[in-house]
C-alpha cells in the first residue's frame, strides 16, 4: 500500500503543478498546440524562422523556460509577433544585431494584441541600413511590452530607444526598465525613440547620446557654398541626416503619446551639443504625468529637467472658412432638392429622372467638399512644422548677424588704419623691390578686399532688416521670400569669409616684413611700423571675431538639416475640378428640367425654383473660393487657450513632474521644460490681418505646465534660463514651485519660474539664487516686448510668491519681474535687498511682504517655512542642517575635512550669522603654496626671506628686523687676547681650527609664520648688498637662549639653511678667512722641519767624516 499512496501523492503534486501553471499563466488556454516552449538557442531560432510570416504567431503563447545566450549563434531576429511571449524573468544574452535591419530589435515589429512579458535581453543592437526604429528589444511597437528590461548597447540614426524604437499609437510599453548606452541623431530616447503611445512606470539608467558624434568641424566641413548646402538648408528637399542630434530624451526622444510616472536616472546630452533634450522627453506634445528626472541633463538649446521642446497641442478648428460654408450651401440644395422630388408625380418619369440626377450630383458636390476640407487641413498639418522650422532659423540668422556686422565694421575700420599706416611706413623704410612690390600688392589687395567687405556688411544688413519686417509681421509672411532672403544672407556670409580669408594672408604677409625691419629701425620709422602692425593686429582680432561667429552661426544652421515642403498635390486638384464639374452637371440638368416644365404656377414649378435660387448661391460662393485660392498660403493663426477648462486637457500637459537632476546649456534652459513654443510663434504680435482665405481657420494651442516642481541647478551659457521654463512663447505656468538655482554665465532673462515669457505664469512659488547679466527676475525675468499689448508684453504675471537671491545682474533685476513688461497682479515677495519690478514695488502688482505674513499665507509650501544649511565637498554633500529665518551657527557646525596630499580644503564661507536663505557652504581643495615671501625687501625690490613648506593661500611670512647685539656673540671679543683665546679653544676641545673668524653682526632679525604639516623647513636669505655671500655666517637662536652656526648652501643670490619652528630668531655676522695664517704657519712648520732634517743631516755627516779621517791618518 506505501508505494501506492507514494504514486497517487506524485501524481497529486503532478496536477497541482499543471493547475497552478494554468492559473498563472490564463493564454495557455488554448490547445496544446498553440503552446510553444523555449528552452535552447535553437529553439528561438526555430521561431524566429515561423515568424517570418506575420500571421503564424496569432493567438500562440510563447514561453521561454531558461536563460539563453546567443554568443556565437546565427540569430535572425523575430519579424513578426502577434502572440503572447511570456519571458518568466529569464534572459536572453549575447544579442548582436549588425545588418541592415530597419525596424531592428529582438523583435523586429510587435502587432497589435500581441504581448511580451518578464522577458530580460542584453546585448548589442546597432544595425546598418537605414537605421530607423531600432529597439534593444522591439523596433516597432503595436503591442504591449510589461516587465521587460534591456542592457547593453543600442545604436541608430532615427527613433531608437532602450526597449523600443518607435512605439505606435496604441502601443502599451509597462514597468520596463533599460540600462547601457543609447544614441542616435534624432528621435532618442532612454526607452522609446519615438512615441505616439503609452509609456507608464517605466524606469532608464541607461545614458543617452553623452558622446559627442560631431567632436570638430573645420570651415571645408561646412560647406559655405551658397550655391550648394546653403541653399539646401532652406530649399525644398528631403530632410538629410546631419551630426547635430535632436529630440532626445531620458525616457521617450519625442512624444505625442502619453509618459506615465516614468523616472529617468541616467546621462542625457552631450554639453552644448544638440537640440530638444529633456529628462523625461526630448520634445512633447502629449501628455506626461508624475514623471521624475535625476540625471545630468546637457544640450546646446531648448533643454530642460523633464522635457526640452514643450509643443503645444494644436486643435484645427473650422471656424465659418468658405469651405464650410460651401457644404452649407450644398446641404441647402440637396434638401431642396428632396423636397422637389417628394412633389413630383411618380408618373413623371422624365421630371423625377432629371431631378434623380440632380440629387446625385448634388450629394457628390458635398463629398467633394468634404475631401478638399480634409485635404487643406493635411497640407497645412504636413508644411506647418517647416514653416516655423523656417521662421526659427529666420530668427536665429537675425539675432546673430547684428554681432557679425559689428565686428565686420570694426575689422574694415582697422584694416583702413592699417593701410594708411603702411603708406607712412613706406616713406621711411628702405625696402628691398621684391618687399616694396610684395607690400603695395598685399595693401592693394586689402584695399580692395575691405571694399568687398563693406558690400558684404552692406548685403546681409540689408537681408536683416527685411527677414525682421516678416518675423515682426510688418510684413505679410511670404514663405519663399523668407526662403530667398536667408539664402542670400548666407551667400553674404560666403563672399565674407573668403574676403576675410584673403585679407588675413594678406596682413600676415606685411607683418613678416615689418617685422624684419622693426627691430633696426630708427625712432620715427619704428614707431610708424609699430602703428601698422598695430592696426594689423586690431584688424586681424576683429576678423577672428567675425570668423568665429560665422562658423558658429554656419555650424547651427548647418546641424539642422533640410526643411520639406509638401505641395497640394494632384488630388487637391482634382478633387476641386469634381466639385465645380457636379456643379456644373447639376446646372445643366436644372437648364433641361426648366425647359420640360409649363409655367403653369404650379408647386413643382415654385420648388424648382427654389433650387434654382440656392444653386446661384452655391454657383457665386465658389467663384469667391476660386479668387481666394489664388491669394492662399500656409500661414495659419494661433489662438492659445491654454487657460481654459485646464482640468480638462490631456495633451500639451506636464503635469505633477520633479526634476532633480542639474541641468547644463547654451540657450533655453529651464527645470522642467527648456521652451514652450511651436519651434517659433508664425505671429507673436497677433496683429495678423483677417481675410477669407480657404485657410483662413484657428489652431487652438494648449500647452500646460502644472503642479510641477524643479530642485535641481539650473545653468545656461547665454539667454533664456527659468527654474521651470526657459523661454514660453505660449501656454501656461500654473502652481508650480522652483527650487535650486537658475544662472547664466553670459546671457540675460534668468527668471525663478520663466526666463522669458510671453503667455501666463499663476500661483506659482520661487525660492532660488538667481544670476544673470540682465533682466534677472524672481517669477520672470522679463516679458518678451509687444509692441501690439498695451503693456508692452503678452506676458502676465499673477498671484505668484517669491523669496529669492539675485547674486549678479547688471540692470534690471527685480523680486518678480526683471523689467515692466506684461501684466502684474496679486504677486508678493520676501528680500531685504529687491524691488517687486526693477527698482519698483508696485501696490497690487509686485508688493513686499515679511517673512511671517508670507508662512501664514494659505497653500504655503513646506519648503518655504524652513532653510537649509549643506555643506558640500567634490559634489558630495556632507552635512545638512535645517534652520529657520534669521538663524546663526558657529564654525562647530562645520564637518572636518582631511588634507589631501599637495593639497588643503578651503571653504568659501565661514560666517554664518542671520541666514535667510537656503545656503550652500562649498569646499575646494587648494595645491599648497610651496614657499612664502617677506615683505621686507632689499633696495632692488627683492624679498630678504622665503620659507618653503606647505602654506595656504592666506599664509604670510613675517620678517621683523632687530637691533644687532655683538655682545651676544662670544665670538667677537673686543680685545685681542680674548679673541685669540677663544679662537685657540679648539685645543682644549681638541678640535680642528676654524678657517674663519667673526669679525661683526651685519643684521639680525626674527620670523615668523604658520604652523604647517613640516617639523622642519628651508629658509632662503638675501645677504646685504655690501656683504659677500662667502664673508658672512647665518646664526639661529636656540630655545636655551644660545646661538648656534648653521650649515648654509648658495642658490643663486640666496643662503639657504634648515631650521625647525615657526619663529626663528638669526643673526648674520661677518667672517674673514684665515685659512691663509694656516696655511703661512704650516708652511714655516714645513719650513723649520725641512731645515731641522737638513741641519741634522748636515751634521751626522760631518761626525761620520771624522772617524774617516783618523782611520785613515792611523792608516798611513
């Protein structure tokens, strides 16, 4: 029995296993044949290959039982999948995708109903091609992706993105998650490129386009050719893929879909490289909800913390155009014509025939017009996005050229001072025939050269001024004269440069001669070359000037591609010639019904006439269409409703998003959307004419900002900075809060909400440091001037609040508003320095209030009722400390920081007494300074004194000169015998001698300096001029009170010597040498032995001779 409960307990866990399987995943439903399992390689490649056919996988779920790699397997990716892919949390690694694939992914393209879910991939997806629609896991998106995650590498060139590329309108893309490295040209994004969908609780850690694919550009790259690229940049053509990258963002690159509490956490944008950058997408015209950024946000213009490009939503609204009229109309007659045939008698078969015929074309006559609504709106919808890409680069073209004009001014003023000096040069040189004839020609040609100049400047200011009458609307906007009058000031820049090229070489070559004689030539020649080669040097920095603004000017037009412009086409035509043909048939089959009837006043013949009656007035409102067609062009009006029914907006909204994250610019940059604009406004000044046109209808424009919040830096390199916008040309700022800093290094309109603004900021909160160099503004920093409002901006201000610090502005700086442009009610400040308005508070405007009033306000934020104290070191914060209005701390409250080696930290504040403001105390480490100086100084201006060590800036060597004291010095009896005694003391120490003696104390002096890391330190001193470096001795007091000789080497002019402490006394007293005594005295010691040895010698001689001569006498 065991093995029997054994078996039905197995088969019991058995089943359990199945239904719990079954529970878990509902698709499985099917038969078992729909059921596909993953368990190798081999197997994904299996079914890759069956969904090459995109209906296969309908209704199939897919589950992937392992972790697979695909290193070193030949993988297609899935065309097609239309099923249900279920990943269980397993991984699929080793992807690499290289061919040309276009949509590329894992899955080439998701369709609709289909769904992938806990499906993890890494690996490289970067494909040849085209390179459009490139996903790490799908490349175009119909479907739902939940739970999914990719990393690894994703390159492309258009809408490539961490998990899918281009995400498709009705596209669900759920809880996602990428990491690694994205890049592309356009259309970027952390986890869509692309985005017409749904993107909701998705997460990017992935960086996205922080590599520089455009490092430098030389002026051959730029192709300056006014008869080739710059004509293109303005031409009809199809859009060419440029370096610059546009539209990128952390999360969707463009959107027009939905972002749903999504967070970006990685890199995005390069520094000052690229268009449209944002934290959460790149450009917008959807909706995004409670979305976060935390990541480094760089680009060169329109970026922000969340979006970057924040696009209105446009509604086309019909409005009384002579089109709907004409339908109107149409209607009118085809009811009469009902009517009519409702009184005919069914036996008149002819009458009931022609009036069969008229309905019909009638209700044809209204299908056309229907079409040819349908079709202006499309052509109007396709051009209306270059039309004001056109206007922008008309815009930038005018604000840059002013800069170029004036250095070219300034370049052609020195370049003729530089001429007449060169003729007086020629006066007083002595020039060789080659030199004399090489300066007369290179003069000649500067001459010549400054004239083209001149014309040049001449041209492109003349381009100016007309490309300002159509942006200001002083002009009727006329696309192609827009179009032309860029094209010939860039031909203007062209010849500009080449002249500039030429007059450059040129004034080099009279440099290198000139200065060949500068160096002999006599008094009044030498200083009339010098005023040549001044004026060149003027002339050449000007040029420099003027050549690197055109390049750069060159280099933005050049990084934004071609503009498409789309025609009507043959259908619009054709569909308009249907329109007046049925017209025309339902007039001639009227001609023909008229001659059949009897003027007999009977009610068929009333009802007919009717209808004759209407079709005159449908006859005579299509001749008005036909005249005003002549007259038509895409230039539309845009009307902003922003601020109306704002609950109820679901697109062209950002909604409750945070931004983090620093963000870093050029131009038009603000903490959750760098501008909110249609690129450029077609008619800022809203001054432009009504008229009949077949266009003449209404662009409703919404564009929400809304309940959103910026803590991150803010920073920008030129114009337009904001806490939440850069620059609004329209829509609205509502209940919106700015914390952090806003700052320009060189440009103007900072503002704690906007930079610069032309729609509405309400009930929003700015507490910030703020740092411009003009037109600084807590809520704004300016309204944009409009000469059409009679406030002079379109720009209003109301019931705002601000507590802010304005650290630098040179002129109009204000606690809400920079300048008095716009309209100001209900706004409240704290500052103890500010005005509401430039150097005004205005009563009902701009008003101070103190800070208490302000914490009693209602909806006060949290944030403005406390401060905070952060101590920073190399980024990190290391303490924070909240504090209330008006508190002081001492230096205990600063955290202790350790030295670095070579280096000590220095922080930028130490008092910290009545602080009322969020305040930030920074610490840098400083290189030590290797040696302090005295200020006492020799006749010559050089210090006496340098110790080195390892000092900090404020560190200073005190050097203080005291009265000699001999007495001190044993060493300089004032009496022979003791002097010599003390000399020959060396007996009694059994010492050497000294080869100098003391003879008097030329100076002594006491230093002192700050205690650093050394126990021991080098001192370097400058003898007195009278005293020799080889006659003197250096002495140091001891802390017995003693003087004690230290050992001294030379550097140059200088003794140096070691000594320990920071304050020292010395004394330096004066030697002279006796080596030389020495030297006599041995020499007579030598001398006397010498002469002992001899004598000595001399005399056992002569006593050895005598015994010789007794010998010998004895001998004999």
């Amino acid at each position: 029995m065991k093995p029997n409960k054994r078996s039905s307990r197995l088969l019991a866990l058995a089943l359990s296993l199945v239904l719990s399987l079954s529970l878990s995943l509902p698709a499985l439903a099917a038969g078992e044949d729909d059921i596909i399992y993953i368990h190798t390689a081999k197997d994904l490649c299996a079914l890759s290959d069956s969904c090459a056919y995109d209906a296969w996988s309908r209704g199939k779920t897919v589950l992937l039982t392992a972790d697979i790699s695909l290193r070193g397997v030949d993988f297609e990716p899935i065309a097609s999948f239309s099923g249900t892919f279920n990943g269980g949390g397993h991984t699929i690694s080793g992807l690499t995708l290289t061919d040309s694939l276009s949509p590329a992914g894992l899955f080439l393209t998701l369709e609709r109903g289909a769904f992938v879910h806990a499906l993890k991939v890494e690996g490289q997806v970067a494909p040849g091609g085209t390179k459009e629609a490139v996903g790490g896991i799908v490349g175009r998106n119909y479907g739902t992706l939940e739970e999914c995650s990719f990393f690894g590498v994703v390159k492309g060139d258009s809408a490539v993105g961490g998990i899918v590329g281009r995400n498709e309108e009705g596209g669900l893309i759920a809880n996602c998650t990428a990491s690694g490295s994205i890049s592309a040209n356009r259309y970027t994004g952390g986890i869509a490129g692309y985005n017409l969908g749904t993107l909701r609780a998705c997460i990017n850690s992935a960086s996205v386009n922080t590599a520089n694919v455009d490092p430098t550009l030389s002026l051959d790259d730029l192709s300056i050719d006014p008869a080739s690229s710059l004509t293109d940049l303005v031409s009809v053509g199809a859009v060419e893929s440029r370096n610059a990258t546009s539209d990128t963002g952390g999360i969707a690159g463009y959107s027009s879909g939905s972002l749903l509490s999504c967070i970006n956490r990685g890199a995005v944008g390069y520094p000052h490289f690229g268009y449209n950058v944002g934290g959460g997408a790149g450009r917008s015209d959807g909706f995004m909800d409670f979305c976060s950024n935390y990541g480094m946000i760089y680009g060169r213009k329109d970026v922000g913390g969340i979006v970057g490009q924040m696009e209105p939503y446009l509604h086309l609204s019909l409005r009384d155009d002579l089109i709907a009229k004409l339908r109107a109309e149409l209607d009118k007659l085809n009811a009469l014509v009902s009517s009519t045939l409702d009184d005919v008698d069914s036996t008149n078969d002819h009458i009931s025939s022609r009036l069969d015929s008229v309905s019909a074309y009638t209700n044809a006559a209204v299908d056309d017009a229907d079409s040819l609504a349908g079709q202006t709106t499309d052509f109007i919808d396709k051009n209306i996005g270059s039309v004001n890409e056109l206007t922008d680069r008309a815009k930038t073209v005018t604000d840059a050229l002013p800069d170029i004009l004036k250095a070219l001014e300034t370049a052609e003023k020195h370049a003729g001072d530089a001429i007449d000096a060169l003729r007086q040069c020629d006066k007083d040189l002595t020039l060789n025939a080659a030199d004399r004839a090489e300066l007369s020609a290179a003069s000649g040609r500067i001459q010549t050269n400054s004239a083209k100049l001149k014309a040049a400047a001449n041209s492109l200011n003349t381009a100016v001024n007309d490309l300002k009458e159509y942006l200001d609307g002083s002009k009727t906007w006329n696309t192609d004269a827009v179009r032309r009058l860029l094209s010939d000031a860039l031909a203007a820049l062209s010849d500009a440069m080449s002249v500039m090229a030429e007059i450059s070489t040129d004034m080099a070559k009279i440099a290198a001669i000139l200065s060949d004689f500068l160096k002999d030539a006599a008094p009044k020649a030498h200083d009339d070359i010098q005023q040549a080669l001044d004026a060149l040097s003027d002339a050449a920095a000007s040029l420099d000037t003027a050549t690197g603004k055109t390049r750069r000017l060159i280099e933005d037009l050049n990084a934004r591609g071609s503009l498409t412009f789309y025609p009507l086409g043959d259908g619009y035509q054709d569909t308009l010639d249907s329109l007046f043909t049925n017209l025309r048939s339902t007039m001639d089959e009227l001609d023909a019904l008229s001659d059949g009837l009897s003027a007999d006043g009977s009610t068929l013949t009333a009802d007919l006439r009717a209808v004759n009656d209407q079709m005159n007035a449908v006859v005579n409102l299509c001749l008005d269409i036909f005249v005003d067609m002549t007259d038509a062009d895409a230039s539309d009006i845009f009307e902003d409703t922003s601020d109306e029914n704002i609950d109820a907006v679901t697109f062209g909204k950002v909604r409750g998003c945070t931004n983090y994250g620093a963000v870093d610019a050029d131009l038009n940059v603000g903490g959750i959307a760098g501008a909110m604009a249609i690129e450029y406004e077609l008619d800022p000044e809203g001054d432009q004419k009504e008229s009949s046109s077949v266009f003449d209808r209404v662009y409703e424009t919404k564009a929400v900002v809304q309940h959103c919040v910026n803590r991150g830096s803010i920073s920008g390199k030129k114009d337009c900075i904001g806490g939440i916008v850069g620059e609004m040309d329209l829509g609205i700022v509502l209940s919106c809060e700015a914390y952090g800093s806003a700052r320009s290094e060189t440009g103007s309109y900072v503002g704690g909400i906007a930079g610069l603004s032309s729609a509405g900021i309400r009930s929003s909160w700015a507490k910030l440091t703020l740092s411009g160099k003009s037109s600084v503004g807590g809520i704004v920093g300016s309204g944009s001037e409009d000469t059409s409002s009679s406030a002079g901006s379109s720009c209003t201000v109301t019931d705002c609040r601000s507590l802010v610090v304005v650290e630098d502005c040179d002129q109009f700086s204000g606690a809400i508003s920079g300048r008095d442009l716009g309209v100001f009610r209900g706004n409240y400040f704290v500052s103890d320095t500010l005005r509401g308005i430039d150097r005004r508070s205005l009563s009902g405007q701009a008003e101070p209030m103190d800070y208490a009033a302000l914490c009693a306000l209602d909806g006060v934020p949290e944030d403005f009722l406390s401060f905070t104290l952060r101590f920073v070191c190399d980024g990190r914060t290391l303490k924070t400390l909240r504090f209330d209005y008006g508190d002081s701390f001492d230096f205990s409250v600063f955290p202790s920081l350790t030295e670095q080696s070579g280096s000590y930290p220095v922080w930028d504040r130490t008092d910290l007494t009545d602080l009322r403001f969020d305040t930030v105390v920074t610490a840098e480490y400083t290189a030590y300074r290797a040696s302090l100086q005295s200020d006492a100084q020799r006749a010559d201006g050089r210090s006496i004194f340098f110790v080195e060590g390892e000092f900090n800036e404020t560190d200073t060597l005190t050097a203080a000169a005291q009265t000699p004291d001999p007495n001190a010095f044993p060493q300089l009896a004032d009496n022979r015998r003791t002097a010599l005694k003390n000399y020959f003391s060396f007996l009694s120490e059994r010492t050497l001698p000294a080869m100098t003696v003391y003879r008097s104390v030329a100076e002594q002096w006491e230093l002192s300096f700050p205690r650093d890391a050394l126990a021991e330190h080098t001192i370097r001193y400058l003898p007195p001029e009278e005293v020799s470096m080889d006659h003197c001795a250096v002495f140091v007091r001891r802390s017995d009170g003693s003087w004690q000789p230290v050992e001294t080497t030379s550097m140059g002019s200088y003794l140096l010597f070691t000594a320990e402490g920071e304050n020292l006394q010395l004394a330096v007293l004066t030697t002279a040498a006796v080596w030389w005594l020495w030297a006599i005295f041995l020499a007579l010691i030598a001398a006397a032995v010498f002469f002992i040895v001899r004598f000595a010698r001399r005399r056992r001689g002569k006593k050895a001779a005598k015994p010789s001569k007794k010998e010998n006498g004895a001998a004999g």
